[in-house]
C-alpha cells in the first residue's frame, strides 16, 4: 500500500484540445499517463491534484473519469482551475455513481485517514495569478483558506500530507495565508501542480519552513506518479 501523486492530467478524450500542441514534452501525453499508472497496484492511492479534463461539464468529461477510473488503486481528486467541469460533491457522486466509476472520490472542506497515522488534506489553494486587487479576489482566497482549514482540522492528530493544485511557494512568491496555515498545524509536506513549460524552471523543491514541498503537474514527472508514501 503506497500514496502517490500527480497533477494536471489535462485528457481530453470529448473535446479538441490535446496538450501536445504546446510541445514534445506533451507527445503522446495520454499513452504516457496509462504507462505511468501501470506501475501501481489495486491497494495503492492516488491524489490528483486538479485540472484533469478539458471537458466544460460532467457528461464531455466522461470518458476522461473512466480512464483515471481504470488505473488501478483509489484516486483522490481536487479542483484545479481549469476543471469547469466541477460541480457540488453530492451531483459529482451521483454522476459517477450512475455511470460505474467507483474508484475516484473528493478532497474538499475533508480528509481522508491514509495507513495508520498520516492524512490527506488539500484544497485547490491561491496563486498570484489570481490576483487583480478586487474584493472578490479577497472572496475567494479566504474561501480557500477556509477550505484547507477545515481539511487540516478534520485530520486531528494524524501526520498532515497536504495537496493543491497551485504552488504555495514558486520562484520569490510565497503565499503568506497558506503557509502559516502550514505552520499552526503542523503540515509535513505539500504537493503541488499548474506550473508546466518554461515556468517550471522557477519550481521551488524542498523544505521551506519546517515543510517538504514537491512539485507533481504531469510533464515535469514525465507523467509518472510520484511517490509520497510507501514503497513503490
């Protein structure tokens, strides 16, 4: 039993948006995430760390959830900012219920206990991209900030992994909110996605802060999950 993770599968088995177009690092990109996945086991977790269909709603994401569904083990999903196919966890559930998938479920406003003393916690979280100065952008950072409390709370005493799709810390931006959410409960580790191409030369990996932080979108893992937990 190992926990892994990978962000930013981008699939778009309904719509015309292949990722390859933005270069060879995304050749064959999806014949590559079913390889990468091979390599795991039924009694193995996999968070995924958002956007992971072009789809603009459920049904055009369909055949992209019966793919993750496929790949062996349980997998844990989060918002990313280009999953407009997300909805509320009860109409999410009850999609997937009706059309068979039953191996994926939801990280928000939740945990979920892993092995005998860790948590998975996560929201999507913020990013300076987000920012345009207005109080709606106030709205929705203190949105995640709630989000990723309650996720952090309702793991009580348990050893925190936590999970986002935007980078708390990339190049000189540092998201002071999250972070010190990081430190007032005590967060081992954070795995990130979103950044991709000529940016992901300003990743920042390590520890910053008393907290391991790893980056998992998709091609800067060649598309294999990462393992976080376990042995692979």
């Amino acid at each position: 039993m190992s926990l892994y993770a990978i962000g930013d599968l981008h699939l778009s088995s309904s719509v015309n948006k292949p990722m390859d177009v933005f270069g060879s690092a995304w050749e064959n990109y999806t014949s590559r995430i079913i390889e990468g996945f091979s390599t795991l086991g039924e009694n193995d977790t996999t968070v995924l760390c958002g956007d992971l269909s072009w789809g603009m709603d459920l049904a055009q994401s369909l055949d992209d959830f019966k793919l993750i569904d496929s790949f062996p083990g349980k997998k844990i999903i989060l918002k990313g900012n280009h999953d407009y196919w997300w909805n509320t966890v009860s109409k999410m559930k009850g999609f997937f219920e009706s059309n068979g998938i039953t191996s994926i479920d939801f990280l928000n406003n939740n945990c979920f206990e892993y092995g005998e003393s860790a948590a998975v916690c996560g929201t999507r979280g913020w990013f300076y991209e987000e920012e345009t100065g207005s109080e709606h952008d106030k709205k929705i950072m203190n949105r995640e900030l709630m989000r990723l409390e309650a996720s952090l709370k309702a793991a009580g005493e348990r050893e925190k992994y936590v999970f986002l799709h935007y980078p708390p810390k990339f190049g000189s931006y540092a998201c002071v909110e999250i972070l010190e959410l990081f430190r007032k409960y005590g967060v081992k580790c954070c795995c990130a996605g979103h950044i991709h191409g000529k940016s992901l030369k300003y990743v920042f990996e390590g520890e910053y802060d008393g907290v391991y932080h790893k980056m998992v979108s998709a091609d800067y893992v060649s598309f294999q999950p990462q393992l976080i937990l376990g042995s692979a």
